[in-house]
C-alpha cells in the first residue's frame, strides 16, 4: 500500500527544483507502456485501495534460453498448451533511471507514427516475452562502457523475431563497447543487430563526474536531440552498421563494475528526513528497492544483487532523503528536461 504522504506531493508542476528541498510530482494516469501524449496503454493509478497487480500479466513465461537458430525456430511454432505469448506490434523498448532515454524513446515514437514505449523492467524477466515484428528500437544507456546488468538479464530472457531491429546507446562520455556487447548478446538469442550507435546525452552519474553545468547540460541535451533526429532518418532508410566487436579494455571495466556494484549498494544513505512516499521503489527499473520496518520508520532497503546504479531513486526522491557518497541533500537533482516525474513511475 502506498503511504498517504504520496498523494501530499503529487503537484501540477513536474520538474525539479534544485533550489528547493522538495520535488513535487504528478503520478496519476501513468504506466510502463505509454504513448507520447503519456497516455497509458495500461494506465496505473497509485491510491491506497491500488491492488498489488503486474502490469505484464498479460504476457506469459517462456523460461527456456536457447541460443541456437534451429532451437528458436522451434520456438516460433510453440504448442498453445506452452505459457507463451508472442507481441507482433512494432515498439521502443526502453531503459531509464533519470529520464535520459526515455526522451530519446519519445523523440522516436514521435517521428514513427506514435509507436508504443515498454520500459525495461524486472517484471519482464520474471514473465519473458517473444517479440515478433517488423520494427524494434531499444534504447539504454552506457554504464562503465557496458550494457546495464538489467537490460543483460531481459535480453537473454527475451526471445526476438524482429526484422530490423536497431539500438540507441546514450552516453555520457563515450559508449565504447556497449554496442559491441549488446550485438553478441542478441546474437546468442538468434537476433541480428540491423544498425547500433551512440547518442550523446547529460552525464548523469553524479556522484562521480559531478552535476553538470547549466550550460553542459543545455548543449549535451540539444546534442542528444540532433542525434536521436539522425538515428530516425538512418531507421527510415533502413541502414545497417556492424559495431567494432574487439574491446577488451570496455569489457575490463564493465566487469569490474559489476562485481563491485553490490558494495557500492551498501554506501547509500536513508536520511531522517525520509517519508515513506515510496518513489524511490516505484521508479526503480530492476525493482531493487522494498520498504521495510526499522526501528518504528518505514524506510527503504537495496537489494545489491539487483542495483544497476541507475541512481533514479537519489535523483528523484521528493525528500532528498537518500544520501551517497558526496551527494548531500543540497546537492542538485537531474531529471531531463522533456520528462517529468510522473512519467518515470513504473510501478505502483
């Protein structure tokens, strides 16, 4: 159940303040599958009587993970007694913590006709899909010049049948072998990459490059616009690429990161001032967060194993009640421009 203090924040204006302490949010009508007017496809109201319910119930599990092509072309004709559903419509997958992507997702859906958004999540693990289609972009940025642990797992679940399927990493500093990687994982699932490339975007991995400058984060969003336009043009003609696949120094640092992500969980901080409002939770991708009792507060815990570092919860709690490492409660909040917070909730 979600705190009553949730609805205390909930305001017409949806962007951060970095002069204040406080972020108000609207996080009525919205859902991991939307439109670009956020009109949800399956819309998700958060009030107390919200029953508990996932937002893919709809899509059923196919656990098997195959990686060879004649065990997935068995996969494409699947008994109906098989807990299986296969999703023929066109669509933009998306990862997102802070909103970088999820502009970049919009900017696509826009130019081809509205097509759908799905956020990438960890209820899409736990029920897999098969993607069949004609048309699929996925957008996810680059962490430690590799693909987020999330996106990693929700590839190898995933089963695609996709005729041109192409892929939108946003970078920081540089993407470096994150298309590579993400060109042998779907690969191994039997799915070919048509066109991959970098998209500039805010470095928003604070804690250790820093807020960025009014004046940085105004050219680099403007730099991500013009990117995503070229990315759109190059997906109507149907142009193909191959990444450079040799990058062992990309593949030093994104293992490394990894192994190190569980400790670097355990350095945030639950400040005093924390509510219980729960957003932290509700736009958490990997669902890393869970609300628990200590010591008469509710408050929330990490789950190590899970957390991508996407640090949406630091950036976009209302309180500025999580702390990590040199991030202060004082210290400014990123949220891109083009998205408001309510867009981010992806679940209740």
């Amino acid at each position: 159940m979600i705190n009553q203090d949730t609805n205390e924040i909930l305001d017409n204006t949806n962007t951060l303040d970095n002069s204040n302490t406080s972020v108000p949010v609207d996080i009525t009508n919205t859902a991991p599958i939307c439109d670009v007017n956020n009109e949800a496809v399956v819309k998700t109201e958060v009030n107390d009587d919200a029953t508990d319910k996932s937002n893919y119930s709809n899509i059923a599990q196919d656990t098997s993970e195959q990686t060879d092509d004649s065990t997935y072309a068995e996969n494409e004709t699947l008994d109906t007694t098989q807990d299986t559903t296969k999703q023929s419509y066109n669509r933009i997958f998306c990862y997102t913590g802070t909103g970088n992507c999820y502009a970049a997702a919009k900017q696509f859906s826009q130019h081809f006709d509205n097509m759908p958004v799905e956020f990438i999540l960890q209820e899409m693990i736990d029920t897999p899909q098969t993607v069949t289609c004609d048309f699929c972009i996925i957008t996810l940025p680059s962490y430690a010049f590799g693909v987020p642990l999330l996106v990693k797992r929700w590839l190898k679940a995933t089963k695609f049948n996709v005729e041109y399927l192409t892929v939108a990493v946003l970078q920081g500093s540089n993407q470096r072998g994150t298309t590579a990687e993400i060109f042998k994982l779907l690969r191994k699932q039997g799915q070919k990459v048509a066109y991959s490339s970098g998209v500039d975007s805010v470095e928003n991995y604070v804690h250790l490059f820093g807020h960025q400058k009014e004046n940085k984060i105004i050219s680099r969003t403007e730099a991500q616009r013009l990117d995503v336009e070229k990315l759109c043009r190059a997906y109507e003609a149907r142009e193909t690429n191959k990444p450079r696949m040799f990058r062992p120094f990309s593949r030093f640092v994104s293992v490394l990161f990894r192994g190190a992500s569980h400790l670097f969980t355990k350095r945030y901080r639950i400040l005093d001032t924390c509510n219980a409002c729960q957003i932290c939770r509700m736009v958490c991708p990997p669902n890393a967060i869970t609300m628990i009792e200590k010591k008469g507060r509710t408050i929330p815990k990490f789950k190590g194993t899970r957390c991508d570092h996407c640090q949406a919860c630091m950036q976009l709690c209302p309180k500025r009640a999580i702390k990590y490492f040199r991030i202060k409660p004082k210290s400014p909040r990123y949220l891109h421009k083009d998205v408001t917070l309510g867009e981010l909730i992806k679940r209740k």
